[in-house]
C-alpha cells in the first residue's frame, strides 16, 4: 500500500513538471516571457495584423512592438559575433526598417506603432523615465562633476568635426559649403525632430528653398552618421572589456583616492515596489512638463532644461529618498523591458531607408564617418584631461552624431549603459541645438 502511495505520488510530481522537452523550452525566454509563451502571444498578434484587424491605440501599438522588439532583441543577443557587438540594438533597429523598405509591413501595422510611436510619443515618456530614474538614483557628485565636464568636449568636438568633415569632403572633390551645410552639420544637429526639421526651416527661411526638399537632401546623413555611431559604440564597448582601465564599467567620472566608491556606485534602490514605481511616474511626467514650461519661457530645449530641474533636485536633495527610489526602480522596468521593443517601433517610423539609399556614395559615407570619428575620438583625447573615463565620455560623444533620443537609446543600449542618459541628452540635445543655430547664422551670413 505504501508503495503504490509512493509511485502515485511520483507520478502526480511528474505530471506537475511536464514533460522534459516543454521544461526545456520554459528555460528559453523571448524578452520577458518563456518561448512557448511568446509563440502563443505573437501567434495571435501576427494573425491579427495579418487580416489588419489590429486596433490602431495604444494597445495595437504595444503588441506590435513588443512582438517584435523581444523577438529581435533575443536573436541579436544569441548570435555568437553579432552578439558582442551590439547585435540586439542593430537588429532591432534595422530589420524592421528593412521590413517596411520592402513592403513586408502592412498598412494597418504600421498605423498602430504609429499610434503609439508617434502620436502618444512614447519615446519622449522612455526617455523621461530614464533620465529622472537615472539622475535620482546616481551619485550626486559624480552627476555634477560628469555635467559640467561632458560640456567642454563636446564643444571641441563639434568644431573639430565639423574642420574635419568638410576638409576631408573638399579633399574627396565636393563642394565645401555643400559638405559643411548638407553632410557635416546634419549629423550633428541632435536628431530629426529637434535638429533637421528646425534645420530645414532655417535653410528654408534663407535660401527659399522648400523645407521638405531639404529635408530629404538632410535626413540621410543624420541616419548614416547614427549607424556609424553605434557601430563605433559597439568596438568601444567591446575595446572597454579588453582595456579595463580605459572603461569605467558605465561610471563616467574617475573617483578620487579619499572618495568611497562603494558608497557612490552602489544600488540602493531597495526592493520593487509598484507603489514607488508609481511615484517614479509622475515625477517623471512632472520634470518632463517642467522642461516644457521652461522652454516655453527661455526658449531653450525642454529635455536639456528637464536634466537640469532633475541635477538640481538632486544636488539640494530635496526630493525624499522613497521618490528616488521609485524612480530607480521605474527606470530599471522601462530599460529592462522597452529597450528593443522602442527600437523597433523606431526602426518602422523613423529609419526612413529609401533615403539613405538614395543618397550612397563612397564620398557621403567618407564624409559621415569622419565627422562621427572625430567627435568620438574627440571625446576619447578631451577626457584624460577632465578625469573621466575614456571608453564612457567616447560613447557619449557618439551620441553628438545620433539621431536625438532614438539615437542615444540605440548607442546607449549597444554598449549596456542605459545609466548614461542624462549626459547622453546633454550632448545631443544641448549639442544640437548649438549647432542648429550657428549653422543657420552663418549660412545666413554666407548666403
């Protein structure tokens, strides 16, 4: 009788697991989820965009890029060379802008991504959260000594980029002005929203030409130059594992012998709790609006001047320790689980690839990597005399040549340094804007 007790209970522990192939397969996780799972899930949402039943909201929005993000991010982080070089990032970005190059993106898809994408702008929400969790849950020395610092190499950059790009364009046989105003200063100009479209404007405005004409003559060198910028992330990522003592492992400011480094670098986040993470919400919607409000009164960029609210907060420490912690932990489930899935929807809306391909040459491509390797190589030189690390103010640099906040999401995560953010948007943001409005005074001057 025992024995036969002990033999059904075995087999009732047994039938609980399954059977082995389908534990192994609960093992394989597809973003946040187990591969069966995910196959269930998605099956669905294929077979519903496939009839484009899709509904075009929010919701037809998360299901489209969750889809595809966790997908793409899982196979880019499987690949055995791909894989050290930013291969989730590449892949999430680029395959979907493929996609819709070839036509293999309905119409109905690509209207709920927009939804989402574009309407409800999630990515200004992603990178609020990221910027308010990662400047709360930073280190405040370290978050004022990195501000200040990353300002003088980007301005060196800049100037030295822009030298080196259009001489090496005269060199290759292309006008100077053409190269200076059209290939050189787009890259640098802090993305398509906020740097090309103003931009176009301002070229518009002087020269009389159409703003959507030069708009397509300036979008591809911002997208060419955002490639060659996360491709150089991913060499210096994997360069900063090679040289430790280049890399500061995502800590931008080298600390002091009298300093604690434990104390500075140190997670004390505490443990998840949905009522802080809720906190963490609206005070990143809060600095968002903050940065808004400003920019309204000063005219200066709203993100740039959201970092600034947010490093003050921090520096006189008002904001209670529990709200810190909130924003950390937010930032550690949007980064976690948004990262490739944003990227994915950018790569449908935003990665327009019809234009890059119109505008190849080997002289354009000559151009765009100069100017993108100089400001990183910039970045590199600049912070041995401003006691940070190389590797992190290099990677920083990159995004000079990013495309906005797309850009620093796709270098940023490339290199596994979410962390980054807040001095990632001061030097696209604040980078850019610089740009855009010199650029523009002297066309003015020259035209």
């Amino acid at each position: 009788m025992e024995k036969h007790l002990e033999t059904n209970t075995a087999r009732s522990a047994e039938k609980e697991k399954g059977s082995p192939l389908l534990a192994k397969w609960m093992e394989i996780k597809v973003g946040s989820v187990p591969l069966p799972v995910y196959l269930s899930l998605s099956a669905v949402i294929v077979a519903t965009g496939l009839l484009q039943q899709l509904p075009v909201n929010m919701l037809g929005g998360f299901a489209v890029i969750l889809t595809l993000g966790w997908l793409l991010g899982t196979i880019g982080a499987n690949i055995p060379f791909l894989k050290n070089f930013g291969g989730p990032a590449i892949l999430s970005l680029l395959v979907p802008s493929i996609m819709v190059f070839f036509n293999l993106v309905n119409q109905n898809i690509i209207d709920s991504a927009d939804m989402l994408m574009k309407q409800a702008n999630f990515l200004y929400f992603y990178i609020a959260c990221l910027v308010c969790g990662s400047i709360l849950g930073m280190n405040r020395k370290i978050l004022v000594q990195g501000l200040m610092r990353m300002i003088i190499p980007m301005m060196i950059g800049m100037i030295c980029a822009m030298g080196v790009g259009t001489l090496v364009g005269v060199l290759l046989g292309l006008d100077w002005q053409h190269t200076l105003f059209f290939i050189v200063t787009p890259v640098l100009a802090g993305g398509i929203g906020e740097g090309i479209l103003p931009l176009s404007l301002g070229y518009s405005a002087i020269t009389g030409l159409g703003s959507d004409q030069l708009v397509a003559q300036l979008i591809p060198a911002t997208i060419i130059g955002n490639f060659f910028a996360i491709m150089c992330t991913a060499l210096l990522s994997r360069w900063g594992e090679k040289r430790p003592d280049l890399s500061g492992g995502g800590q931008l400011v080298k600390m002091k012998q009298g300093d604690d480094m434990a104390d500075a670098l140190k997670d004390d986040s505490g443990a998840f709790d949905v009522k802080k993470m809720g906190a963490g919400v609206l005070t990143a919607c809060t600095l968002f609006i903050a940065g808004g409000l400003l920019q309204h009164l000063t005219g200066f960029p709203g993100p740039v001047l959201m970092i600034v609210v947010a490093a003050l907060l921090k520096y006189i420490n008002i904001v209670p320790k529990e709200t810190q912690q909130g924003s950390k932990q937010l930032y550690k489930f949007i980064s976690g689980n948004f990262t490739f899935p944003l990227m994915a929807g950018l790569g449908l809306l935003y990665i327009p690839l019809k234009d890059v391909v119109g505008a190849l040459s080997i002289q354009y491509f000559l151009v765009v990597i100069s100017v993108v390797f100089t400001v990183i190589a910039t970045g590199f030189v600049v912070s041995r005399f401003m006691n940070m690390y190389p590797i992190e103010a290099a990677i920083i640099s990159a995004c000079q040549s990013g495309m906005g906040g797309t850009g620093d999401v796709a270098i940023l995560s490339t290199a596994n340094r979410m962390n980054l953010m807040p001095f990632a948007q001061v030097a696209t943001r604040l980078g850019g804007a610089i740009t855009v409005i010199t650029m523009t005074a002297i066309l003015r001057m020259i035209f």
